[in-house]
C-alpha cells in the first residue's frame, strides 16, 4: 500500500467544517483510521471529526458538489468492510456520545457515539437494557447497532433495533433533517422532500403488491437478515417517516446518517443460570438445538472443537474446558432468564432433563453464580478476537455470518467443515448463535498471492450455494457491507435487488454514501482491497483491530488509541517493505508524538483486549529503543541517588508553591521550549507544596505489641507531591500518614524499610524505557525488602495504587516471590475490622477508582472503604483513566484535559460533599479537571475516626 504524503480535501468540504483542525488529512491520520474490524483496507482522502448533526448535513451537500464519496465511522468495529472508505471518512463518535434515560428507562435517546455498554449501564439502574446484544457491546457503537441492525446472543428477531426502534433522527445526502418520531414527521417529510416521498411510496406500492416478492420477504426475513436493505419494512409500514426509518435501519450508511435513535427498552430479567456443556462433537450439539430452543433458552451459543482449544490457552478460562483433551469436541453455552426464582428453576429443570438426554461429555451443571457466569461469557464475548489473535502471524482473519432455518443447522455446520476440508482451510471455527440458526466461521489466509484468491473467491462461491440451499440468508447480523455486496441479487432475486437500487437512487441520488457498500456492480468486489497483516513488533503482532481497546484509552479523543497505535506500526512495516522511504519517513516522525509522547501506558487496553495486549508495552520498548544515552544516564544516576533527587523534587515544589504562579510556569515553558515539552514538565498553580521524607516514619508504624504482620513500603509520589488540604482548609496529611494513624488506631505494626527515603515501584524508569535506572532500582528494593522480610515472609504494603502495581512487576520480574497488597485492600481487610463502628464523614463522595486499582482487582475493596466514609458513593458512569499517568499530566497536560473530560462533567454535575481516589497523580489529574479537591480514600478514613474520638 502507498499511501501519498499529502491529500487535497475538496474546498466545499473543508468549508463546509467550522474547525480546520477538525479535517485530518495527513498520513498518519489516514492510517489510523484506515483499518476497522474487518478484512477490508481502504485508506481513506482525509477525515472529518464531525462536530454535530447539522455540519454533517452541511458536509454531505458539500461531497454531493465536489463529487466526494463519504463513509461514516462511529465504533469501528464492523466485520463486512462497512466502516472503511477511499473518500472522505467522517468521525461521529467523539461529539456524538450524549445518552438521555427518558420514562425511568423505558425509553433511552442515544446519539451514534456511545457504546452499548455505555448505554445500558445508565440503563441498569432502572432495571432495563437495550434488546440489541452483540458480543462486541464494550466497543460497538448505537451508530453501527442501527446501521448494521445488529442483534446479538438473546435478541434474535424480536429484540433488534428494527422491533424496539420508537424513532430515529437522521439527516439525507440533500441535508434534510427527519425527526420520525416528531408528531409532523410525515407532513414535515414531504414538504422537504416531495419527490422522494412520492417515489418512496410508490415503491412500497410496487413490493406490496407482488406476491413473490412479499414471500421472498417473509421468508428471508422470518430469521436474522442484514443482507440488503430492510425490505421487510415496507410491509411493516405504511406513512414516509416510519418507513423510511425502518429502511435506514440496517443500511450501513448508505442512505442517510443516523443522528439519534430512540429505543423502547428491554426488562433485565434478574434471575440467570448458565451451563457451559461440552458435546462429543459438532454434529451433536447441534442436533440438540431444536429441544432446547423448545425448553425457553435465551441463549444457545454454540463454540466447535478449535474455538476450544483457544479458549484452553486464555487466562481464566472456564473450568469445563480446561482439563479437557479436545479432539472433536463442541460446546453449547445456555443460559435462562426469569423474573423469579422458581421461574427460573422451572426452566432450568427443563433444561437439565433435555441435556441429561444427550451424550454429553460431563454432567451437565447450572450455575446462578455471578463469577462463573462472567467466565464463561469472558470465553464466548471474545472468541473471535481470541481466535483470530491466534491465527499465524503474516495472516489475516475474515469472518464470516450466515444464518439458516435451525432444523438445518446440523446438516449446515457438516457441510461446511467439509468444504473447509475441500479448500484446506484446517485453522478455520464455527462458533455463534445457534438458538436462531446464526453460526460465524473464520478463515485465515495471506489471501494475497493469486492462488490464495482464487482458492477464497471458489470457497464462497460454493459457500453461497450451501446457504442458499438450505433456505438461509449469506448475512445474519455482521451487514452486507462489501463482503457481501455482489450476491445480493442471488439471495433476493432481480425484482427485489432491482426495489434496492431504486431505493439506493431515491435517497441518495448522486451516490456518495459508502459506495461499494450492500450495491455493488463489481462480481469480483469480495475479492479485493483485503487487508494484509504485516508482522510487527512481538507485543502487538496479534492484534486483529477489533477496536474493543478504544473506549478505555485516555488519548482517544487526542491523538491515537491503541488499535491506531498499531496499525500504524503495520503501515509503517508495509510502507517499509514497498519501498515508500518518505512514508515510512513521516509517519515515524508524527508517531513520536500520537503515538509514544501521548500513550499514558496505564495497561487499559489490556483490560478491554480478548487477547490481552498491552499497547504501553509496545510504547514502552518503542521508548526504550528510542532513549537517549545522556537522558539513559541522567535517569541511571537518579536511580542511584533517589532520596537525593525525590527531596529536591520536593523541595522544588515547595518553593515553587510560595512564589506567583506564572513566574514559574514561564520559566518551566521556556525549558520545554528549549529542552522538549517531553522533557520538561509544565508547571501550573494547581500544583501542590511537596510533601515529607518517608524517612520520618522510622522503623515501623502501627501500635501494639504484636510482631509486625507486614511491610510498610510508601510511594515516593507521597514525598515528591504534598496532601490536598482538608475540606475545611486545615493542611492535609496525606496518604501515607493517614495509613500510619489508622494502623496505630488498629493496633497493627508494619515495618519500615531501612533506606526508604531510596527506594521506589520503578514505574519512572520502566514507563521512560530507562532500563538501567530500572535495573538499578529493581537490586535497591530486592535487597532492602530481602532485609525487612527474610524470605518474603510479610506482606508488602504501599499506599499508592500505581506503586502497588509497580511493585507487583518490579518483584515479579526479579523473581521475588511475596504479597504485593495496596494500603486500601490492607485496611479493608487487616484495619477496618479493629477501627469499629465509623460515622460517614460526608453525604456523597465522587469517586475515582485508578487504572491500576482496575487492573489490581482493587476497585471493591476502594469502594467497600469508600462506603464507610460516605452516605453514598457514586463512581462516575464515564470513569476512566486520568492520563496523569505519573509526571505525563505535566509533560503534556492535553493528555489528561481530553482523558478526563467526559467524567469531569459529570462530576462537577454531581456536586458531591467529597472526591477521593487511591494514587497521587490520579488525585492531581482529577483536582485539575474538576477543580474540586481529590484527596486520597484512606485521608477521609482517618479524619472520620479521628472526629469519632473526639
């Protein structure tokens, strides 16, 4: 792929958007965004981040001038080619994320930027969910959930967006905006569009009122069916709004942009059992589906024997499967959904007696438990992603969906592990929704060299007679997209597929939405614009772009996330290998900034990632290849003298804090300026004081007259950055003299390490990529922790979460084998049960659970604690990291401004008594967003038992 240092956006476009910053249109910029989910890869002119309905009204009669195609892209996580284009690609996820819970959640208005999971956790609370329920829900968007009519596990045909669709904004290609849930919705369309209303309805005249084409219809539309546009809506509807709605349903952006959808929700039905049941082989569990369909199953998702084998080799995996020798194995995993319980205990009777009555490979067992569900759904949610990360590296992974009347499941799966055999496809999975007859399969290939084509391009093609054979539809859930798009006429016939470009013309006269997409004149157009996975760097050569890491990365917004991250490697590795030197030259140059000096390295989207990469680990050997020898020194010899520099640090803060503000932070600009913003940090007046030695504590902490039962090892980040001040103005004390008050209240001792004022987690080092810094500070701690705690035998406790993970690795790395446990899971567990009964000191405390505290499972114990220091705790629907990520707030303080933005809105909305989290740096990222005082959790405990004795 040769991708041109510059691209030309047209001029009626570029006026068209009220920021020119909004139009990206340099390489990097177009490599980001040329990859999605799929198998597709198209580089797109230039990308437009979309500020708000009416600029993409304004945009799409910009494109119609200039002749520009558009795409539009909200989550990216498409499976057919939907989401990729070589025009214009327009964002309309960052300014489009607004969710209103409307009639206590039975009703939800949504813009296309948020994630299903966004939406349905607001939804939660209220006892309600959306009925769309794709497995990808932690990245998908609602603008890829209508667009493609996306269903999911238990949704089938009666939960999609289609059926609980109340209304839908959208904007056409002419910038008419429809509102169809406005009570002038019909009268309003047709004095807009008169001409497009009259064709329209004379084209649902035309459907109606051919009878093979209602039966076509009804068929095809009776079980899942994305292939096409939604036909079935005009027998469904009959006034413009309404139908021309349904049809925008499922259209993959090539009829209009979808605003804002409003749905009629579902009930959570509270009560679930779940059993994981392995089958002898595929055929029987197949066999199965019609009994169990018919005892009330929500979900029957059905993994073959290579799904297994996968899944063996993930973390966690499911008990059922792991000491299993798989051969020809495949599993059923079914799930009931009640109001009650003996609701609940009915069907799973049902259930047990229709699987004990099968061969199955264990007794069959129910599990209501939470954690063993979560397992189990751990496994199925990210199959693709796991299998797919397990192809061979060089390969790409394309999946595909089809459904098939269930009775004709068996014999459909048979057939197509026989033509897997036929093409020598012996890597490939079927795995999916088998309650509704929806099974996806993977193949991996190069599909580069022409035999590999020709062998993909004979394999579908004999694909499609299978499907079509048995009464099937060629897609069920993934859309159309390109994929798909040149057997549409052979699924539908030419009447129907005829009604299809009408409709396409209709709405979108001069083509320029997502050409190439669902009407396609090109019969070979499956076969080309296949995404090569070039090899990269070990870290992330797995990576199969599914996007899930997205939501949780603080730079989204700014610069790169980690999918991004990647694929740029891959287009620089590509650029490389064609002999683009100039290309290679440029995106490495803008890297350095999107891509290193930007990337929190925080372990996020190792949390989101089905095959657990961790892009920070790719940034972080990028930087330790790219580290200077005189910083490499200047940080080796900071290793070396820690107590010296973490005093000076200190000292500087302190002095900083008594003079004006600005003085300060032109002195601190005009070192960035000459010695790089990645080198010096920027100082501001939200800053605090520095703080006190470690040293001061002595020996130990704690009172009694028991041996010390563990070893206190506090954070530096305490010394280098003094406490918040208390809510009522009296200077703060700070994280680790809060742990040391409370362990004397307790009872508790903990030893001190000699020398503490020396040691740290490494994180500074291992973040910056200085390994011998790293190295040096990893022997200081070994030997000092070797001499508080022969062998090991005492835990290890530090009073910052991010510390506590560094320690974690740090100890882990040298082969130390001792508890790492954070001050907060200590108190909860070790202090709280001696402090008593404790009086909440406020009414409502907003707070900020970390990156670490997520990734150290320490989020329950913060919030049990939280709960004794407050009336009500609330953790903000729009949490996420901070993007402080230790001294990255300061070198490059838009990092955090953009990670913290969504959730510093709603909490100055929440106006809480107190804000707390569990790490310094955290604290000082949200204090400076939110301007309220974030203090750390075990500071509020003390001051409440610290009044209860008064």
């Amino acid at each position: 792929m040769r991708t041109q240092a510059a691209a030309v956006v047209p001029g009626a476009i570029a006026r068209a958007v009220g920021e020119a910053s909004r139009i990206k249109a340099r390489a990097i910029d177009r490599v980001a965004y040329a990859s999605d989910a799929s198998h597709f890869l198209l580089t797109p002119q230039a990308v437009v981040i979309a500020a708000d309905a009416a600029e993409v009204g304004a945009v799409m009669r910009a494109a119609t001038t200039s002749g520009s195609p558009l795409t539009f892209r909200s989550g990216g996580t498409s499976l057919s080619g939907q989401a990729t284009t070589e025009g214009i690609l327009v964002d309309v996820r960052q300014r489009f994320r607004r969710i209103d819970v409307e009639d206590d959640g039975r009703r939800v208005r949504v813009q296309p930027g948020a994630t299903v999971r966004q939406v349905n956790a607001r939804l939660a609370r209220h006892g309600h969910r959306l009925g769309p329920d794709p497995a990808s829900e932690i990245a998908c968007t609602i603008g890829g959930v209508v667009n493609n009519n996306s269903s999911g596990m238990a949704c089938g045909v009666t939960e999609n967006t289609y059926q609980t669709l109340e209304s839908l904004v959208f904007v056409l290609p002419s910038g008419t905006v429809v509102d169809s849930g406005a009570p002038d919705a019909d009268a309003a369309l047709r004095a807009a569009e008169p001409e497009l209303v009259e064709r329209l309805m004379r084209l649902r005249d035309r459907v109606v009122s051919n009878p093979a084409s209602v039966e076509i219809i009804r068929r095809q539309f009776a079980m899942k069916n994305t292939m096409g546009y939604a036909v079935n809506a005009f027998l469904d509807f009959g006034t413009p709004a309404q139908l021309l709605a349904h049809l925008v349903v499922g259209s993959e952006g090539t009829l209009a942009f979808v605003a804002e959808a409003t749905y009629r929700t579902v009930p959570i039905l509270p009560r679930i059992s779940t059993a994981l049941t392995v089958f002898p082989d595929l055929e029987a569990a197949t066999r199965a589906l019609p009994d169990l369909v018919a005892t009330g199953a929500a979900t029957l998702e059905l993994m073959d024997a290579a799904s297994l084998r996968v899944g063996q080799s993930l973390a966690g995996a499911p008990r059922q499967i792991t000491g299993l020798t798989v051969r020809d194995q495949a599993a059923l995993l079914v799930e009931y959904h009640a109001h009650t319980d003996e609701e609940l205990a009915d069907l799973v009777a049902r259930g047990t007696r229709t699987l004990s009555a099968q061969p199955l490979e264990a007794p069959v067992g129910f599990s209501a438990d939470a954690a063993e569900r979560a397992v189990a759904w751990k496994l199925r949610k990210g199959l693709y992603a796991s299998v797919a990360g397990a192809r061979p590296s060089g390969t790409t992974a394309l999946l595909e969906d089809v459904v098939v009347p269930v009775e004709r499941l068996a014999a459909t799966c048979g057939s197509l592990q026989r033509l897997f055999d036929r093409y020598d496809y012996g890597d490939s999975v079927i795995f999916g929704h088998a309650k509704d007859g929806n099974i996806h399969f993977m193949l991996t290939d190069r599909f580069e060299p022409a035999d590999q084509l020709a062998r993909y391009a004979a394999f579908t093609e004999d694909m499609v007679d299978l499907v079509l054979d048995a009464g099937g539809n060629l897609k069920a859930e993934h859309g159309t997209g390109r994929v798909m798009a040149p057997y549409v006429r052979r699924q539908y016939g030419d009447e129907l597929a005829d009604v299809m470009r009408e409709l396409k013309r209709l709405c979108d006269p001069h083509g320029i939405l997502n050409p190439g997409v669902i009407v396609d004149d090109d019969p070979e157009a499956h076969l080309k614009h296949i995404k090569l996975a070039d090899p990269i760097e070990a870290e992330a050569d797995r990576c199969v772009e599914c996007g899930y890491c997205e939501p949780v990365c603080p730079s989204r917004d700014l610069t790169l996330t980690p999918r991004q991250r990647i694929v740029t490697r891959r287009a620089i590795a590509r650029a490389e290998a064609s002999g683009d030197d100039a290309l290679a030259r440029e995106l490495e140059r803008d890297y350095g900034y999107a891509g290193v000096d930007t990337c929190a390295v925080d372990g996020m989207c190792q949390t989101a990632c089905p095959v657990l990469i961790n892009t920070g680990t790719l940034v972080k050997r990028l930087r330790r290849e790219d580290a200077g020898r005189v910083a490499g020194t200047a940080w080796a010899g900071a290793a070396n003298a820690w107590g010296a520099a973490t005093r000076v640090a200190s000292a500087g803060l302190s002095v900083a804090d008594r003079m004006p503000a600005a003085v300060v932070t032109a002195a601190t600009d005009l070192g960035r300026a000459v010695l790089g913003a990645d080198t010096v940090p920027r100082y501001t007046d939200d800053l605090p004081r520095g703080g006190r030695a470690r040293s001061k504590l002595g020996a130990s902490i704690g009172g009694g007259e028991d041996a010390p039962v563990a070893v206190f090892l506090p954070a530096c980040v305490g010394t280098m950055f003094g406490p918040a001040d208390a809510a009522d103005g009296t200077p703060g004390i700070g994280a680790t003299e809060a742990f040391r008050r409370l362990a004397e209240r307790a009872g508790v001792r903990l030893v001190v390490p000699e020398n503490v004022d020396t040691l740290c987690c490494s994180t500074p080092w291992t973040s910056k990529g200085y390994a011998d810094g790293r190295a040096a500070m990893s022997r200081r701690v070994v030997a000092a922790l070797a001499e508080a705690s022969p062998g090991g035998r005492l835990t290890v406790v530090t009073d910052a979460s991010s510390c506590t993970e560094g320690f974690v690795h740090l100890l882990a790395d040298a082969g130390v084998e001792t508890t790492v446990e954070d001050a907060v899971a200590f108190t909860e567990r070790e202090l709280l049960p001696r402090l008593g009964a404790v009086t909440p000191l406020v009414g409502t405390l907003a707070l900020h659970p970390t990156c670490s505290s997520t990734q150290l499972g320490l989020d329950p114990a913060l919030q049990r604690v939280a709960t004794v220091v407050a009336g009500e705790v609330v953790v903000p629907d729009s949490w996420g990291c901070c993007g402080f990520a230790g001294d990255r707030g300061m070198l490059h303080p838009e990092l955090t401004a953009s990670a913290t933005a969504p959730e510093a809105a709603e909490v100055r909305a929440l106006r809480a008594d107190a804000h707390a989290s569990c790490n310094r740096t955290c604290e000082l990222g949200m204090t400076r967003a939110t301007g309220a005082d974030y203090r750390h959790v075990l500071e509020l405990l003390e001051e409440a038992t610290r009044l209860r004795g008064r």
